[in-house]
C-alpha cells in the first residue's frame, strides 16, 4: 500500500519547490515588460533566460531525489518516485510549455494590480510604431 504520509509530504515539496521556480520565471518575465517589451515578447526572453537554469535545478533534484529510490525502506522508495516524477514534470512540461501559455492568454491581466508602461519593443529590441517595426540604426547603415 501507499504510505499514509506520502500526500502530506510529497505535495508539501513539490509546492515548495513549484512556487520557488514560478516566482523565478515570473520575476524575470515581469522584468522584461516593466522594460517596454510587449507581453509575448516578454514571455518569450524571460523563459528563454530562465530555461536553462530552471532545466538544470530541475535535473539536479531530480538526482537528489533519485537517491531515495536507491534505500530499502519502501516509504522512502515511494517519496523518491514522487519526488522525481514531480520534479521532471514541473521542470520539461510545466515550466516551459504551460506556464508561458497561461500568461500569453492572460495578457494585461498578468500585472494587474501593477500599472505597465506601454509596449514598444519586440523580442529582438525592435521598436514598434502602430504594428510596424523600425529596425536600430546601425553603424553602417546609410
């Protein structure tokens, strides 16, 4: 059967440990827009600075947590699969893949109560006038 601390312990954790990796991601994103990026474009720059740490914090917990697979207590063995199922799940589907569509839906109301400045750059710094991109002068543009 399942240990009957299993629930407590586990859900306890893997909040933790979520919590801990979305106010990560959402910071950055948050940064990002308060920067005049667009939302999308926000989104886009902040999980793909946040990505590769969250992916590597996310491995290594795993490992960490793989230890407990390795005891002869089953208890233990049962956490430890908890544990790694949950942390690879939060790391390759959840952090990447359904937490940037949720904002992306949500749009303006990802900041509320917080008042952004306007939108002027896309993802590549672009400035955006009514739809169109001006690209930044270079240095050898005419």
């Amino acid at each position: 059967g399942i240990y009957w601390m299993l629930p407590v312990v586990t859900c306890t954790v893997l909040v933790g440990l979520a919590l801990d990796y979305e106010i990560f991601l959402y910071s950055r994103v948050f940064e990002y827009r308060s920067k005049g990026y667009t939302t999308s474009a926000a989104i886009i720059l902040g999980v793909s600075s946040t990505g590769p740490i969250i992916s590597a914090a996310g491995c290594v917990m795993a490992m960490a947590f793989g230890g407990l697979l390795l005891e002869e207590i089953i208890a233990s063995n049962q956490m430890g699969m908890v544990f790694v199922f949950g942390v690879l799940v939060d790391t390759f589907i959840v952090r990447p893949m359904l937490v940037p569509s949720i904002l992306s839906f949500a749009d303006k109301w990802n900041w509320w109560p917080t008042k952004m400045p306007p939108a002027y750059k896309n993802e590549y710094g672009e400035i955006i006038n009514n739809g169109l991109t001006e690209k930044k002068p270079s240095i050898n543009s005419p």
